[in-house]
C-alpha cells in the first residue's frame, strides 16, 4: 500500500479499491499497489465548419496541426480514441488527462485551431459509477 495526495478527490479515479484518508487540508488515497492510478477520462466533442468537412486532405493536415499542438502543449495526456460521429456533433476524442485544467487547455487549443464548438466532459467508467452508487445508498 502507498498513498499519492491530490488537493481535490476529483483529480483522480482509481480502478480497484481505495480508502480516502483526510488530513488537514489535504486528501490522501491508500492504495494496493498492483492496482495503480488512472487519470480522470474525458471526452472531447467538436463540431467543424462544413467547408473543412470536404475537403480529406486539409482535414487530416488541420488535424495534424492540432495534435502536434495539443501534444506540444498538454504532454501528460493520453489519447484512448477518435471518432468521426454522426449527429450533431462531427467528432470524438477520448482522452485522460492529469486534470480538469488540462482538459479546459484541450478545448481551448481545439477552438483556436477551427473548431467552432468543443466541449469537454468528464466521464467515469460504468463500474466505477455502480461504486460511487453503492456509496450513496449506504
């Protein structure tokens, strides 16, 4: 068991079991090591221009260009998956990162490179929901 301190238990998800210890201003989560830490998961959702839509080539550049910049700026994220989805809607990233303030950066960097609309959503896996509902109802 080790413990790892964040200044919010919102910072972090962790898979498997954990116990919140507070001190002081601080959280402290004591884990089993073989579990690990895993950064919160969000979803990105962006909505282009229909002129940069037609056009295969300039998307795949744009989108070079704004991985090269996310990447450059926000090295601490992993990418899980993209998508090109139907509604409204033409794209989705799935993404952890350390925090909500690098998720905000991703956005931010999304809309300056062309995005007209980006939103970021924190998610949380399915087991780990059913957790945070078992906690709820005792």
């Amino acid at each position: 068991i080790y413990t790892i301190e964040f200044s919010s238990p919102l910072n972090c998800i962790f898979r498997g079991q954990a116990a919140l210890v507070i001190q002081g201003d601080m959280y402290q989560y004591l884990l089993q090591e073989k579990e690990g830490v895993i950064m919160p998961t969000f979803v990105l959702m962006t909505k282009h221009s229909p002129m940069s839509l037609h056009d295969a080539s300039g998307r795949k550049k744009m989108g070079k260009e704004w991985l090269h910049k996310v990447k450059e700026t926000c090295p601490e994220v992993k990418w899980i998956a993209h998508y090109a989805i139907l509604g409204p809607y033409d794209f989705m990233d799935i993404y952890e990162a350390p925090d909500v303030e690098t998720a905000h950066k991703i956005s931010i960097i999304s809309r300056s490179e062309g995005a007209l609309e980006a939103e970021s959503w924190q998610a949380l896996e399915y087991r780990d929901f059913l957790g945070v509902l078992r906690e709820i109802e005792n």
